[in-house]
C-alpha cells in the first residue's frame, strides 16, 4: 500500500478509464487508486476489473445504484481513512 490515493467516481465513463489510468500513471508519482462506480451501464465496470487484474494499486467500489459523485466522494474518503492513506485526492 502507498501514502498517497486518488479517489475517481465513475458513470458510464467506458471510453475514459483507460485514458485517464494512462495519464495518472505516465507520471513519478507512485499512488493507488480508487474508482467508486455508480453502477455503469457501458461496461464501466469491466474496463475498471480488468485494471485491477493487471495492478495491485488499483480498488473499486461498486455501487448498486446511482448514489451522486458528493456520495461517492464521502464513500471513497472513508475507504480511505480506513485504509490509513496519508495523503488523499479526489
């Protein structure tokens, strides 16, 4: 585990997973990262498994329903917390 977490609330965001997984991680900074879905409809959620089938930094959480990004946002802090992350970004 590393200090440092960024927090990414997702919906139906299929096309920019990887997008955004490739820019966050073309940098020197070493993090770990959350994604917290709102239960997608666009395969959201695939793309999201199969990163974390190819890295160990990467958790999720899955929302059974569409909760709001101010919900995922609180969901994804106390994950964090509770995970002991020193530094968190959102």
């Amino acid at each position: 585990m590393n200090n440092i977490i960024i927090i990414v609330p997702t919906l139906n965001e299929k096309e920019n997973i990887d997008i955004l997984f490739n820019k966050l991680t073309a940098t020197n900074i070493v993090f770990d990262l959350l994604f917290i879905d709102d239960n997608s409809t666009d395969g959201t959620q695939e793309e999201i498994k199969q990163l974390i089938k190819e890295n160990q930094n990467i958790n999720c959480i899955f929302r059974p329903k569409r909760m709001g990004i101010g919900s995922a946002h609180k969901d994804g802090l106390i994950w964090s917390y509770k995970k002991n992350y020193k530094i968190i970004i959102t």
